[in-house]
C-alpha cells in the first residue's frame, strides 16, 4: 500500500506551544509528569498500553484489514525499544498533540459505549508525555487514513530538568517505517541512555527469553482476563536483538503468567481448588491421588469474594464489590523454594524474579506496577508465601499506575486476607515443605519402582566420592544429610561435638553439646585455609577449653524446608529452640521475614560453633540459628582447604 504523506504539518514544532503558560511553567508540569514514574518498566507499560487500547479500538469500530498485531523490538545492541500496533492510527493533528500533558485521543463516545465494562488502560494523557520528556530520542510515526505522519523529537528530557533552554521540537523523521506499506497504525521507537530509566536494556535482561516473562508479567500484553473474553485476539510478536545483533524471535501469549501456567518436565502438580472441590464436595476428606500438590490456586468472582469476607466487611465494602466487580486469583507453593522453581523455569535464568508472593492490584484488565504486602489478620509467615492478585473493573489508579483509591485498596487487602486464611485451611493437599525441592530430586521421590536405578543415574549426575566417605553422590533426602553429617563428624571435621541422641519422633531431632581442649584439632580458625571450620579467637578466649550447654539441633535436606516448617501455624517446633540446622544447601536465594548471612573471614566472631557455615535471623528476633550447609563443607574439602584424614 502506497503512503501519502501529510502535506500541511509544518515541521518543526514544538507540542508545548499550544498551552498558554510560561516556558517556567511548562518546564514545572512536565516535571510533575516525570516524577510520578519511578518504574523500572514505565516506558513499556506506557508504550504497550497505548497500543493495545489502540488495536482493540479497531476491532471495536470493525475496521477490518490487518489483524490485531503488536510486535515490540527490544535492541539490547543498540539499547532502543520500539513498539508497532495496527491499531486505529492518528490524523497529523494528533501527531502534532500527542506529547501535550493531558490530551487524550480516547475519548470517543461510540467506541466507550462499545467497551462497556472493558474501559481503556491508559485515558489521562500524559503516557506519551512521558515517554517523550523522559528520555531524549523518540520517533513516532502514525497513519490513519492513508495519510502517514512521521516525527522525531529529540532532547525532551534535558529540557525538563533545565539541562538545555532550547525547547524540544518534533521534526520530520525521513527514516523508513513499518508503516510505510500499513493499512494503518502507529509506530513508536525509544532510545536510552545512562540518564534515562531504565539506563541499560541488556543489563536489566540479557537473557532473550526473559523478556517474554516481563511483557507477559509487567505489560498490557499480560492481560489480567480471569474467565472473561478478551476484545479481541491479539497476535504478539517480540523480537529481542542481543548483543552481537542476533534477532530472536518469540510469539507471545497475550495473558498474564499465572504460576500455575508455567510448565516443566516432570510437571508441576498444581491444584485448582475451585474446580476439584466443585468435583468433589468441599467438606469431604481428599482423596489420595490429590495429596502432596507442589501448589494450589483459586480464581474467585465477586460473589465467591463477598461470600468469603465477614459479615462486617460486607457491610463496609458491599458498594465497592457491585461498583468495581473485584475478581482474585491465589496461588501458593508447599515451599518458597518453589518459586525460584518458577522463575527458573520462565527465564532460564537463577535469580530473577518476576513472579513472587505477595497482594498485586490489576484495574482494566491490567496489573498495577507496585507490589504490597499481604496484611494477614492470622497464618502471617504463611502469607509471605502466598501470591493474590485482585481485578477491579472501573478503578482509577493513579497517574504512574502505582495504586488506586483507598476504597479500592481496602477491599483488596480484606479480600486477599480471605484468601490466605482460605488456603491455609487446605494445606494438607499440599506435599510437605522441605521434600524434595528441585525436579530431579522430586522424579526419584516420584517413582519408587524405579528408585535404584534413579539414585544410581543421580550418583553419576551429582557424585560426591571424597575417601573416606562412603557416600557417592550428594544427598536427596534429609536421612542423607543425617547420615553424612554423622560420617563427617567421626572424622573430627566439627571439633568437640558430643551427640547425646538423635529421634525421628520427638519434635526436635538431635542433641549435642561442644567440649573440647583448647589446643583440639581445627577448634581455633587460623585462615580460610587453615581450620577454616574453627571459632575465632575472639571467641574462644585464651587457653581454656572450649564448653557449651546442651544444643538444639535440626536435620533437613534444604533450609527452606526448616523456614516453611517453622511458618506453619500446626507445627510443634519454635524458632527460639533451635539452636542449629544442617542441612545440605539452599534452593531459594532469600527468605521473607528472614536474613541469611554467610561466615566469612570479615564476619568470623560471629561463628558461635565449629563447622557453622552460615547464620539465620528472623525479622524482629534476637536469637541466631547456626547453620551448618554440608555442601559448603564438601567444597572446603574439594578445594583442599579443608582436610580430612582416616580414622585412626
């Protein structure tokens, strides 16, 4: 399709010309735009937003021609983003307004009527404001009617923050465009720099694949649509250029990434409670076949979420429920090492975290940018490990999509504590915390028939063969740590230790104590090179033997097993009374509610016993549980800094 070009824009032009302020004044509004977006993600959330308001407006209007397309390009080479829709389009006139705070093209009466309840995600006006004062290169091109309009400003941030008097002027671009051959549609592109947020795209995501997660997760493209229809079926296509300026190409579902969506071989046993107790009667005891889920998730409509609140809350909160037709969905793992699982498993990457527990807002069929605490009245640790996302039709969130009105807030917070006391009723669908947490431990705990040949093909995955040792692969199960954590110590790798009694039936699992001369093997820490196991000096004074009172000890496969037990309202054991944890390693990298702190050579004084590896502290607490991690001891020996020697 041949584009004509508009004949009558007059390039170049400044969008702010047409407010009647001061050239202070307008510097003082835009500024005020600027600073209600802190995100890390704006620019997408605003780019994306407009353009599938766009595309579902020509749907709407029955425009017919090129399908509902967006395809977003992240060049991490070039460190740009650019955003093409085939939405309605704008007229030159438009173009010309686009960046002025304020003016919204949304406006149409007919086309609002049509979205009844699905109102627009963006309608203040300052979205491509923002976009265009906060960074200092953008293109935006736009065709609608065969007439196709083609724009750069440049410098739109240096001039609001005072860094440069000349305004910012939009100029003709005369680079090619998508649109050129397009029926219609709109065009936007975004350069970055170290003055802009973000400042860098390949160091917020190198990783192609992550970007899938963060539109799905972060954008309108993830729309929040629970059991109703979209608008209209859109077809997403992302192109992430990395760094050596290889294209890689995804096709992206157009739905928010629930967990219970993400998939892996083995799968994930997640349960969806609402559907199974609808089957099954919600007062009748679950069958076997239903126990032991890695996670359960509900979706509840307004009527299941006015039934769950109490009779005082219905009273407070009945208008907001009619006025805002509030939706939820829950989800939570057995254990928080779960979701690293996930997140894993989404991005092919350790460490990155897009889906997470906690209450999130989603208004208009999208999420809210700020995540908030979930405010339980009981089961608190529980909640930290419960993930509720709330759906108002019709809120207003504020101008950074940040929050929305306190009225709104309210009902979200006493509908998502409905939730968590809900899930913790159903816990023992779940399987117990501390099992098998990654999913080569779950396959050999899954298929018992096949457990020798399982553990066998682990031994040859995972080995661990240190004569004198005994044990050929590292531990599957908390008997494993037990039993190598037993070998470890005939060999005097934890000085002094004295075992008085081990249970599998008590609620605590082991006693011991410490009494060891002063000059013992490997009690006192010279280096991490030497007895770097030992208790520092500043702790074991001079000369005297080294003695404590009896200790509490606890065994576990992985320490997120000991930190979801001790969150659990039915379990027997306290924090207080622990005294130590040995366990093999960590599957989750941090612990809501807790600080993890490894012993290094900077923090040795706080080595309160020999062999300690790390230290646990709960928020509020002053008491420590001594770690002892068997596999950072295992490194110590491999590196040969640490030694060991036959009995005898």
């Amino acid at each position: 399709m041949t584009s004509t070009m508009n004949p009558d824009l007059k390039f170049p032009f400044n969008p702010l010309m047409t407010m009647t302020l001061t050239d202070e004044d307008r510097r003082r509004q835009i500024s005020g735009v600027l600073e209600s977006y802190n995100g890390t993600y704006d620019v997408l959330i605003e780019a994306i937003q407009n353009a599938v308001d766009s595309v579902e407006d020509a749907a709407l209007l029955g425009l017919g021609g090129p399908p509902p397309t967006i395809v977003v390009t992240l060049n991490l080479a070039e460190n740009w983003v650019s955003v093409m829709d085939t939405g309605v389009g704008m007229s030159p006139a438009q173009v010309a307004e686009a960046f002025v705070p304020g003016k919204s093209f949304k406006g149409d009466p007919g086309i609002i009527a049509k979205r009844g309840n699905a109102k627009y995600r963006g309608y203040k006006g300052v979205g491509l404001t923002f976009l265009a004062y906060g960074t200092d290169d953008i293109v935006l091109h736009s065709k609608k009617d065969g007439v196709l309009t083609k724009g750069r400003m440049q410098y739109g941030r240096a001039w609001a923050l005072g860094e440069r008097t000349e305004g910012a002027n939009v100029v003709h671009d005369d680079a090619a465009s998508p649109l050129d051959d397009a029926e219609r549609g709109t065009f936007l592109r975004i350069m970055f720099s170290p003055s802009t947020r973000p400042k860098s795209l390949n160091r917020l995501a190198s990783i192609p694949k992550v970007w899938v997660t963060i539109l799905r997760t972060r954008t309108a493209i993830g729309q929040v649509l629970f059991n109703s229809d979209a608008i209209t079926k859109l077809q997403v296509t992302l192109h992430v250029i990395d760094g050596k300026a290889v294209d890689h190409k995804f096709q992206v579902e157009p739905e928010f990434y629930y967990p219970h969506l993400v998939t892996r071989k083995p799968p994930f046993r997640f349960l969806d409670l609402v559907k199974y107790w609808d089957t099954h009667g919600e007062h009748t005891k679950p069958s076997a076949d239903q126990l032991r889920q890695d996670g359960l998730y509900l979706i509840w409509d307004s009527q299941r979420i006015e039934r769950e609140l109490t009779e005082e809350q219905r009273k407070l909160l009945g208008d907001e429920i009619k006025k805002y037709s509030p939706q939820l969905y829950a989800f939570v793992p057995y254990q928080g090492s779960v979701w690293g699982e996930l997140n894993a498993e989404l991005t092919g990457a350790k460490h990155r975290s897009h889906i997470y527990p906690g209450l999130v807002l989603a208004v208009n069929r999208q999420r809210l940018a700020e995540k908030f605490e979930i405010e339980a009245t009981r089961y608190e640790t529980f909640s930290r490990n419960v993930l509720v996302l709330v759906h108002f039709d019709n809120a207003r969130p504020d101008q950074g999509r940040k929050t929305v009105q306190d009225e709104v807030s309210e009902l979200a917070r006493r509908a998502a504590d409905r939730a968590v006391q809900y899930l913790a009723k159903q816990r023992e669908l779940l399987k117990p915390a501390g099992e098998a947490p990654t999913p080569g431990q779950r396959e050999v705990e899954r298929n018992h028939g096949d457990w020798v040949y399982n553990v066998r093909e682990h031994a040859k995955q995972s080995p661990l063969h240190i004569p004198p040792l005994t044990f050929v692969s590292e531990p599957l199960t908390e008997q494993d740590v037990v039993g190598l954590f037993h070998q470890l110590t005939s060999l005097g790798l934890f000085a002094g230790i004295r075992i008085f009694a081990t249970s599998q039936v008590a609620t605590y699992d082991c006693l011991v104590e410490f009494d060891s001369p002063a000059d013992a093997p490997g009690l006192r820490y010279v280096s991490v090179d030497e007895s770097p196991l030992g208790v520092s000096p500043y702790v074991l004074g001079s000369g005297k033997p080294f003695t404590t009172r009896h200790q509490t000890v606890e065994f576990k496969n992985n320490l997120d097993g000991l930190v979801d037990e001790l969150g659990r309202a039915e379990t027997r054991k306290s924090y207080g009374h622990i005294d130590v944890c040995v366990c093999w390693s960590t599957v989750s990298d941090r612990f809501e509610g807790y600080q993890l702190t490894e012993i290094t050579e900077g923090n040795i004084d706080r080595r309160g016993l020999p062999g300690v590896t790390h230290l646990l502290e709960r928020d509020g607490e002053s008491h420590v549980i001594q770690i002892i991690m068997l596999k950072n001891v295992i490194d110590m020996i491999k590196s040969g800094n640490l030694q060991i020697a036959s009995p005898g």
